[in-house]
C-alpha cells in the first residue's frame, strides 16, 4: 500500500498527527519537568520532602495498599467466574464491573459523602460509634476503591475468555485439584494480563483526583492525597512546588507506559487490541 | 458478588435514593436553575467539541501509526496513553501553564489574538487531551486487520487514492472510529481534575456540571449536588447504552470484512 503512496501526502500526514500530539502530549510533559525544576535541583527535593508532601505521598501509598490488594482479589475471582463458568446474570455483571469508568469521579465522591456523611445514609449510626469516614482517611480508600474497581477484571476477562477450558480441563483429568489447576494452569496463562491490570489500578489509585477531592476535606496534613497536596499548591501560586510534587505522578505514569509496552512484548499479543482501557 | 454489591450498587442506589428523596419539584426547580442549565450546556458542547476533534485527529494519528514508518514510531505510539496514565491533576496544572497567556503555545496563541485558558476554548482543549487515546486505540486495531485486498481491488478497478478511502476504507473503519468518539465524549462529560484548572470556572461562563455539584458540596446543598449527579448519571447511561449498542455493530463489521 505504502509504495503507491504520495511521499508528499504521506509526510503531510505524518507531520500534522505528529503536531497534534506534540501540542497536546509532549508539551504538557515537557511543562511538568521544566517547571518543577526551574528553581534548581535543590528546591525540587525540598519541596518533595517538605511535611505535607511527605504526608501526601504516606497517604496516597497506603490507600494503594488497601484498594489494590481489594481489587486484585475481586477482579480475579470475578474474570475467573465470568470466563470459565456460566451463570445467571453474567452479562449484567460483566455491566455493573464497567460501571465506575462511565460515572464521572466528582459523582463517585458524591455518592459516599450521600452514604457516609454526616446527613447521609449511615452518617448518624457511623457518628454515634465514632466512626467518621467521610473528610477522614476510609473515605478516600473507599471512593479509590472504587475508581479502581474495574482495572484488573477487564484486564483479565478477555484473557481468561480467550484461553478458553482446554488446559483446565487437561489438568483436572490428570487429577490436579480445583486449586491446584488455578494456581498452576489459570494464573501462569494470564500474568501479563494480571501485571498490567495491576499497574494500570495502582496508577488511577495513586493518580485519582475528582472523587477524593469529594471525600477529603482538604485537611492538610491529613487528608491530603499527592493530587490533592499539587492543588492546595497549585492554587496558593507555588507553582514550582506543585510541579515537582507532580512530576512524582508523571514519573508513575510514565512506568505505566513502559508496563504496557512490555506486557505485550512478552505475551506476544497486542493489549491495545481489546476493548481501551479508560483511565 | 457481595464485594460488588458493597463497592457499587449500594452507593449508586444512595444517589437516586437522595434525588427522589427531596421531592421530584425540587429536583426539577435545581436542575433547571438557568445557571445549572449553562453549566450543562457548556458539559456537553465542549465535550462533543473535543470528542469531535479527537474523531478526525485520532483516525489521522491511527492511520500514521499503523500506515507509516517514520523514526521513534514506538515511543510515539507509547505517548497516545499518557492521558489515560496521567492524573488528571497533573494533565490540568499541566495544560493551563502551557496555555495560559504567558506560556509556551498560550503566548503563541496571544500573539493572534486568541485567548486559550480560562475561557471554553481552554475548557475544549482539556476534554481533548483526555479523550486523545480513546479513537487512536479502537481504530488502530481495525486499520491493522483491514485486508489490503479489499483496497487493491479497488485500486485496480480503477478507483482513485481519495474514492478508494472514502468508499472503501472509510466506511470500514465509520464504527470503530464512532465507538471511539462515544468513549471520548462520555469520558469528556464526567471529566473534573484536568478542567478545573484551565476553566477558570466562572458561573454562566465557564463552569461545568462536575464542578458546579462540587460547588453545591462545598455549600453544604447535598440535594442540589444531588439531583444535577443524576441527571448526568442519567445521561452517561444512555451513553454507555449507546457504546455498547456501537461495539456489538463494530464486531459485525469486523466480521464482515
């Protein structure tokens, strides 16, 4: 198809979809880097190790900790059953698991203020067991929770779905356990699938702003999330700081990048194949 | 299921609990406030804006990517993510300082008169860059399979390069490319963290309904953040209704191709 091309055309074209993402992708990097280090190498580490910053950064990888771990466990469970079993209802769950991507994160935040907030649903009962979860540290791990739950299922359904029941099958009549053949035959088939689901929620989990925003409070110090911490910045002028603290999540997002591109190296398929993974 | 039930069902049903709870008057005087109406006029036309320029640039990039060979291809075409990968915080500080007035393409765009962050236009931009990778990514794959016969036949017969790709390719590619545009739009509606930013966000100007139910929060208005949740949530169903409806056709044409 190329040799009949128009070189002229062909390098106009290039050109312009090289500029569109110039304008769009590159710049906006560029931006992160040159401004969190404009003020030298010095205050770049200073306001990343300032107190805030370093309580923003405690936060942000303990919610990780909790909403990862949680989503791994369901998106596993949930890929398996949906792929190697049949059941009622299949579809509507195969729905409900793609639900948090269409429902806009201010609303996701929204929604737990509703349940857990002092006029909410449970809010009265959570006061008077002096639970407070909402503007506290479990509402930011539940709305991340949420945000990230459908990563590592959709990353897996499709995989498991393709590999179909042959090898498990195989692997029960040579006598291996139910266990034993997940663990062994399931697991191994779909690792790749499983790193890159597990990055790309550690990344959202690390990364999401909208719906924390919502349950945070904004208290300081306390319920201060890395995104959170680069808006309190952002907004009081320190644009410097902002930016460096920032360039910490692009560094994250730039891992996620190279996660993907090595997963489909080495599992030979293209992940971009399937259905975009919506971040 | 139970973990399900737990981490979605039971806050979406919160919501429209909420909403219905106030009384259907009340619901309908807030989400028909004229300043509510702005802000979900502004939600949607930005967003069908940017999900429109992503429709013809993400083809063009797709087309690039998969037609093309030209140095650093794999890094380029490792970049279209980074909207999916980067906070949208990041994307908003990020974006504003390079299109405000003073900054790299902002002072550009000065320069000629047009004025980029804390209008629409800057709003546009913001719901562009985090809907970018969605069209590149469901067209790459078609463009990739698309049998090279299917066009030499046409060339053949004696089609020109222009008839050839818009009554051969084109339509081939029309659902993925229309998948695409559904994803970004919806994805573009719901969008906070990287508009916020660059808005501005003056009331009747330049605010839009996610941060507009923020505003309500901050002021305490739970019914009022509520009832304009749900008539976005209402809208990104139909949506979501809609891709899915997209995706079932693309797989036919995929098929038939």
């Amino acid at each position: 198809m190329d040799r009949n091309e128009l070189p002229l055309l062909r390098w106009l074209l290039t050109t312009v979809a090289l500029g569109f993402l110039a304008l769009f992708l590159l710049v906006p990097l560029a931006v992160v880097f040159t401004q969190a280090l404009r003020g030298g190498v010095l205050t770049y580490l200073t306001a990343i190790r300032e107190p805030s910053a370093l309580s923003a950064i405690g936060l942000t990888l303990l919610t990780a900790a909790v909403a990862v771990p949680s989503n791994l466990a369901f998106g596993v469970a949930a890929s398996w059953a949906i792929a190697k079993f049949e059941f009622p209802g299949k579809h509507l769950l195969l729905t409900l698991i793609d639900l948090p991507f269409a429902i806009s994160p201010v609303i996701s935040g929204l929604m737990f203020v509703l349940l857990f907030g002092s006029h909410g649903l449970f809010g009265p009962w959570l006061a008077q067991h002096g639970v407070q979860v909402v503007f506290a540290v479990p509402g930011i791990v539940l709305a991340t929770i949420f945000v990230t739950f459908p990563f590592v299922a959709r990353e897996l359904v499709p995989l498991m779905q393709a590999q179909g029941l042959e090898e498990e099958e195989a692997a029960l009549a040579l006598g291996a356990g139910g266990w034993q053949t997940f663990w062994h035959v399931t697991l191994p088939n779909v690792r790749w699938g499983l790193l890159y689901g597990v990055v790309l929620c550690t990344a959202r989990a690390m990364g999401e702003f909208g719906a924390v925003s919502v349950v945070s409070g904004h208290i300081r110090g306390l319920t201060n999330t890395i995104p959170l911490h680069v808006e309190v910045l952002y907004n009081e002028y320190n644009f410097t700081a902002a930016f460096a603290v920032a360039s910490l999540l692009v560094l994250l997002a730039l891992i996620t990048l190279a996660a993907k591109k090595l997963v489909i190296w080495r599992s030979g398929r293209d992940a971009g194949a399937g259905a975009p993974t919506r971040g | 299921m139970l973990y399900l039930s737990l981490v979605v069902l039971l806050p979406l049903s919160a919501l429209f609990l909420r909403a219905t709870g106030s009384g259907w008057h009340q619901v309908w005087a807030t989400v028909t406030d004229p300043r509510v109406l702005a802000a979900y006029r502004l939600s949607f036309l930005a967003s069908l804006t940017g999900a429109l320029i992503n429709a013809v640039f993400g083809l063009l990039v797709a087309w690039v990517l998969v037609r093309y060979d030209f140095p650093g291809k794999p890094l380029v075409d490792g970049l279209v993510d980074l909207p999916f990968a980067l906070p949208t915080a990041v994307g908003g500080i990020a974006l504003t300082t390079a299109y405000a007035s003073n900054g790299w393409i902002g002072k550009a765009l000065a320069a000629v008169g047009i004025q980029a962050a804390f209008t629409p236009l800057g709003i546009v931009i913001a719901l562009t860059f985090i809907g970018l990778p969605f069209v590149v990514r469901t067209v790459q794959p078609v463009l990739q399979d698309l049998d090279a016969e299917l066009e030499e036949a046409a060339l053949t017969l004696g089609a020109s390069r222009g008839q050839t790709f818009f009554r051969v390719i084109l339509p081939t590619l029309a659902p993925a490319v229309l998948t695409g545009f559904a994803l970004a739009l919806a994805r573009a509606l719901g969008e906070y963290g990287s508009v916020v930013f660059i808005s501005g966000n003056m009331p009747m100007k330049t605010e839009i309904a996610p941060l507009l139910i923020m505003t309500k929060l901050e002021q305490f208005d739970y019914a009022g953040a509520t009832a304009i949740a749900a008539v976005m949530l209402a809208a990104s169903f139909l949506l979501l209704l809609a891709i899915n409806l997209l995706q079932g056709w693309a797989a036919g044409v995929g098929r038939r191709a």
